[in-house]
C-alpha cells in the first residue's frame, strides 16, 4: 500500500549495546545520505550517532528502501554493532503481547531490568 505524499513514514529505530547472541543477526543499512534540510531538529546523523535513541522519518522512503520494508507501520531494533536484532511489524499498543516483548528486548540491549 502507498500511502500519500503528505503521509509521514516513521520507522523508530534504537541503538543499543550487542548482547553476544546477536553478533548473526543481520546488518542494518547505514542512514541514507540527505541534506540537512530532511532532518527536524537536528544535523544530518550516522546510526552510530543515534546508539541508544529512538529516532527516523523518513518522508522520501530512503530508509524504507534500504531495508526492503514493505509494512507500516515496521519496527526495528538495532544494536550498537549495527545488526536488526528484532523487528515487530504492525501496531503495537501497550499491554499487547508482541509490544510487552519488544519493549522486554529493547530493556534488555540497554541492560534495564524490567
């Protein structure tokens, strides 16, 4: 489904550090090269520079793309090695089973009890 040129495209992405069974998991593409007017608030970032915060939109699908995303919405968790640990696609609402466990990896990746 396309959704409008107007429509916001919103992947929340969160760099963390690697527990060892994550070193497979799939690499991450890179954020994609735009100038600095594509980014609110902010000078153009690396993920490196985003290790540890939630944070993409991605009007042009640049980043939609690069990881062969055809869902809205999708959720990826990326660790500080730059690997797709997790990816949760549709909703998710507080108290749903599949939200409780994403919320449970991205605790686990920043070593917060939960």
């Amino acid at each position: 489904m396309r959704l409008p040129l107007a429509a916001l495209l919103l992947i929340p992405l969160l760099v963390a550090s690697v527990p060892k069974a994550a070193a497979v998991a799939p690499r991450a593409p890179e954020l994609p090269s735009l100038d600095a007017g594509h980014w609110l608030n902010s000078a153009p970032l690396t993920l490196a520079a985003l290790r540890g915060r939630p944070v993409l939109i991605d009007n042009g699908y640049a980043y939609w793309r690069s990881l062969d995303n055809q869902y809205w919405p999708a959720f990826y968790l990326i660790n500080a090695e730059g690997r797709i640990v997790d990816t949760q696609i549709g909703e998710l609402h507080a108290g749903d089973r599949r939200a409780d466990a994403f919320e449970a990896a991205i605790a686990r990746l920043l070593g917060v009890v939960r």
